[in-house]
C-alpha cells in the first residue's frame, strides 16, 4: 500500500480511538470539566502529563533544532527535561496542596485579590494562545505532506478533532485523550528510531547507536558523530558536537538564558500545573510527577540520536546531487513548500552549505516540480547555498530520507498529530477554565449555575479553536521557537509569583500585581521587537528565546521590594501559606 493510504488508516484509527474515548468521558459537572472531577489515578495522569508536556516542539521540532544546531540545540534537551524535574520538586506537590482548579485560582486566593486573579488570567491566556500556535503549525505540517492537503485545511481539521473531544468531555475527556495519545506518540518516535539506528550503525538501541560506528559505506567503521562534525566543516557549517563558536552560533550567555527561560518556563505553565489537581491526593501528585518523567525521558533521550541519524541521512542523499535524480523523499516534501531549492549556478545540482538560500520561503511554481525559480531569482542573496529546509521537517522526513516501509512513516504522521493534539487540547481548556471559572464565575457572576459555567467553558473553547487556528496559519516561527516564547512568557510572569506565594510568606497582592505585570510586559515587547519590527538582541545580545529569564528576575526583583514596603499579608493568609509548605497529612485528598 501507498504511503498515503497508510496514513489514512492510521489517522483514521488514532483519531476514531480519540473521539471514543471523549464520548465515553463525557462530563456535566464543572469539576468534571475543570480537574476530571480529581479522581485520575498517579500511572494515568502521568502518561497524560507527559502527553501534554511533549507538545509538537518535542515530538516534531526538538530533534530538527538539534539536527541543524548540533550542540547548541541541546539547550531545549536541557532546559524542557530540567524545567519538569523543578515543577514536580518545586510547585507540583505545594499547588496541588492548595487544591485549586486554575493558575489564576491560585493567584487570586494566595494574594486575596481580583485584580492579581485578573493579571494572572490575561497571562495565562496570552501563554496559552503563544504556546497553542505551535502545535497548530505542527498539525498542518503533518496534514500538508501525509494526507497532500493545504497547511491551511490540515489546521482546519485538526481544530475541529480538538474541538469536539475537549469541549464534550473536558479535562476528564483530554486526560485519557491524552493516555492514548502518549501511547501513540511514543510507538511512532521510537520505530523508526530503532529502524534508523540498525541500519546505519548496527545496533538496535539509538540511545547507544548515536555514539557508535557507521555500519556500512563509504564512512564505515568511523564514529558517526566525528563523520557529521566533519560533513558539517566541509559545507561551512560549526562542527556538529561543538557549541559557542563558528557560524551562527549562539553566546554562552545566551545558550544560559534560552536553557534558563525554558526550565522555570516550564515550571510555569498552567496547562501542566493543572494537570496535578487531576489527582486525588498530594501522594498521587508526586507519583504522577514521577511517572511523567520517565514517559518523558523514553522520548528525550532519543532525541539526540533522531536528530543525528536524520541530518547524516539528510545529506547523504541531497548534497551535490542532480535535481533530476533527487530522492523520492525530496520531491514528496517540496511540494509542501517546507524544502525548497533555487539553482543560482544553472548547473542542475543541488549545492548545500552554510547561509540563506533565497530571502524568503518561495511558493510553489508549478513548473517541472520545482520551486519558484523565477518567483525568488531577484532575492538570492551571495553565498553558495541553493536549498531551503524547514527544521520542523526533519522528524517527520526522517522515516523517508531513511527509506523505511510506507506504515512507518504513516506512524509518525499519526504520532506527530497526537503530539500537536494532545497539547493543544490542555492549552485550550487552560483558555476555557480561566475565562469561564475565574473570570465569568469568581469576578463578574459568583451566583452562575453548574450548567451555565459549561456553557460558558464550552462556547470560550470555540473561540479559542478560531483563533489558535488563525495563528497556526500564520505562525511566527518555528514549532520550538514559537513554543519557546511562550515559555518565556511563562517564566517571566509565572514562576516568581508561585515559588514566592509558596515559600515566602511576606509577598503581598502590591508585589505580585507589580511583578506579573513589568516581567511580562518587557519580555513581550523585547520579543515582539526583535521578531516583529526589524529589532536588534540589545540587551547583551541575548536573543528573543532567552530573554523570559530577564522577565523573570525582574519580575522577581518588583515582587519582592514592592511586597517589602507594602503592608504585609493579612495573617489568615500567612497561616494559608504555611499549611501549604508543611502539609499535614499529605496523602490525603482535598475536596473543593
């Protein structure tokens, strides 16, 4: 069978089995909807948090990032996995203590204000609706090459899959959604690698083929990273294992400050922190937290290896080729537009190398199967490169570049859609929970019945599809770069304000308010003007993925000292936070 009726098949199934379980997990209450009624239990919600927290940058991004950055691309290796031991170490435990639904829930109660409740809505949503925009843009990826639809339809029907589980069936619908999912996206990004890993070095674990010897070819019996550090030498590229020099590489400095954003990034964002109110007891929390992990870490240390074996592949088998004889891989994707190649010598050989092919992505011309030539001829700057990649390509290529069987790569077409998914689905409800419970039910009607407050979740779910669908049509990055802001949105308003109203007792509502506001707002507008207006890295050069760390200990530094000379907390407050960082009994359950 074809590549494409494989793919047919396995979205069909996958996403029939999504679809079941969200009927069968259908909800009427809003505790239900909000925390799956908190009776999840520790394995489940593990796999769930895991499926959630390896959105469409893990699964389809991550690897690519490594493939075209070597060591560099470690900082989101680093930063994602670290960021998750701190949230299940440093908050999990403690929030799931306090027994709220939402991030705003505990904002507002902790600081005794609806204004700080309100601050950390609009954060919460302007995180959610970054973050979701990746996942959108992972969706269409998948869609445009695996079942030849535009990016814009294949964003259209993955938000209606999302908006018809999440809406039925709420959190307790999206938690075991997402068991399924995880189960999905695990089986895909581990076959091909194990494939991959047999077929060029020999042994079947990629974890241990990615440090080993190339089987056969010419490169036999050599290590295949000193192979791709000196593949990479040859095209003008840094040496593939080393970091902080060479062209285009990023500043220690700055590499500290990307991995930073990212780890307190991720201990901030509420669509994970949500996950631990799913769970009957703190015990369960922790369980879950560790649980997680593990799923985690199956996919994270194959990363490296995928990352390694798709880009030794990948230019293998274009680099100083004839166009007429590309690959099969190579023609299937250029039709997405995602790779795109422009013969600036005439000589009918694709020439990769270090620099910018064209400026711009060029359309397709519908001319011999080729892309644009004439479209983009007056914008191909000086250097010598002639092909255009789309880093967020390499995962799901990779199964083809390697010439695996059709289903294989149907799998990682189903894979990267539960990927996208299964996140999309935590951030939408995030949206919903924080508009319809802490805005329409905490601030504006605390008399709204159980079926009110469900309607009002469900219909704000549908207008959160809309307008993450708007922003996975016209994405402002990357999958991991999109991604990557919004965790460092997250760190920058988040973070202080949940490790400080856990563990310091003297921060007040002045504080927080204070904090969230100046921390997010210089983060976002260093962002927007760096990758919106033309702007330059002004602050040390750290870059627009980095600077949520800077957000961060600004925020950090306006909490504090405005909390210092401001009146402090009222004492029934102090007592709270206290109870929260030495909890009695802390396995048993808090019913709210």
């Amino acid at each position: 069978m074809s590549i494409l009726t494989w793919t047919y098949i396995m979205v069909g199934v996958t996403f029939s089995l999504y679809l079941s379980i969200a009927w069968l997990s259908r909800v009427k209450t809003t505790k239900g909807f909000y925390v799956a009624g908190g009776g999840v239990s520790p394995l489940a919600n593990g796999m769930a948090t895991a499926a959630d927290w390896m959105s469409a940058a893990s699964f389809i991004s991550m690897a690519g990032l490594i493939s075209f950055m070597g060591y560099t691309g470690s900082i989101y290796l680093l930063g994602w996995t670290g960021g998750y031991v701190l949230l299940a170490l440093l908050l999990a435990p403690y929030l799931r203590k306090f027994g709220k639904y939402t991030v705003p829930d505990f904002v507002g109660d902790r600081y005794y204000s609806d204004m700080a409740r309100f601050v950390a809505l609009v954060c919460a949503i302007f995180v959610s609706f970054t973050y979701v925009a990746g996942q959108m843009r992972g969706v269409g990826i998948v869609f445009s090459r695996f079942l030849e639809v535009p990016v814009n339809t294949g964003v259209l029907i993955g938000m209606s899959i999302v908006f018809f589980y999440a809406s039925l069936g709420g959190m307790k619908g999206i938690t075991y959604t997402q068991v399924a999912q995880y189960s999905v996206l695990i089986i895909a990004y581990l076959v091909p690698a194990f494939f991959i890993s047999m077929k060029i070095t020999g042994t079947f674990l990629p974890q241990i083929g990615f440090g080993g010897t190339i089987a056969e070819g010419a490169n036999a019996g050599k290590y295949l990273l000193d192979v791709l550090n000196k593949l990479n030498t040859d095209l003008g590229f840094a040496q593939y294992t080393t970091a902080f020099h060479g062209p285009g590489a990023k500043s220690m400095l700055d590499v500290f400050c990307i991995t930073m954003a990212l780890m307190v990034g991720t201990a901030g964002l509420p669509h994970v922190i949500v996950r631990f109110y799913t769970v009957p007891t703190v015990r369960g929390a922790r369980l879950s937290a560790g649980y997680a992990l593990l799923f985690i870490a199956i996919l994270y240390t194959t990363a490296p290896a995928i990352a390694s074996f798709a880009r030794y592949n990948m230019i293998n088998t274009i680099n100083n080729k004839a166009y007429s004889e590309a690959p099969s891989w190579f023609r299937n994707w250029e039709k997405t537009g995602l790779i795109a190649w422009v013969d600036k010598n005439h000589d009918g050989v694709i020439q990769y190398s270090h620099g910018k092919p064209f400026a711009g992505k060029p359309e397709f011309s519908g001319e011999k199967g080729s892309y644009g030539q004439e479209l983009v001829s007056n914008k191909i700057t000086e250097n010598s490169n002639e092909l255009y990649i789309d880093r967020d390509i390499m995962v799901l290529a990779n199964p083809e570049i390697a010439n695996l069987p059709p289903w294989v790569i149907a799998l990682v077409a189903a894979g990267g859609l539960a990927a996208a998914l299964s996140t999309a689905s935590g951030l939408l409800l995030v949206i919903s929970s924080s508009i319809s419970h802490d805005l329409y039910y905490r601030m504006i009607n605390r008399n709204a019945t159980e079926k009110q407050r469900l309607m009002v979740g469900r219909i704000i779910i549908g207008l959160a599809v809309c307008v993450a669908g708007y922003f996975g049509i016209n994405p402002p990055g990357f999958v991991a770069q999109v991604v990557a802001f919004a965790f460092g949105l997250a760190a920058s308003s988040f973070f202080p304000i949940i490790v400080l109203g856990i563990f310091d007792k003297r921060t007040n509502r002045e504080g927080a308010i204070a904090g969230m506001i100046t921390g997010i707002c210089f983060t976002f507008a260093y962002i927007v003007n760096i990758k919106f207006m033309g702007g330059s890295a002004w602050f040390f050069n750290i870059s627009a993925e980095g600077i949520g760390t800077i957000g961060m200990l600004i925020n950090m530094f306006f909490t504090v000292v405005v909390s210092r000379i401001t009146a402090p907390p009222p004492q029934e407050v102090q007592d709270m936070v206290e109870s929260i960082r030495y909890p009695r009994g802390a396995g048993a359950g808090i019913d709210h």
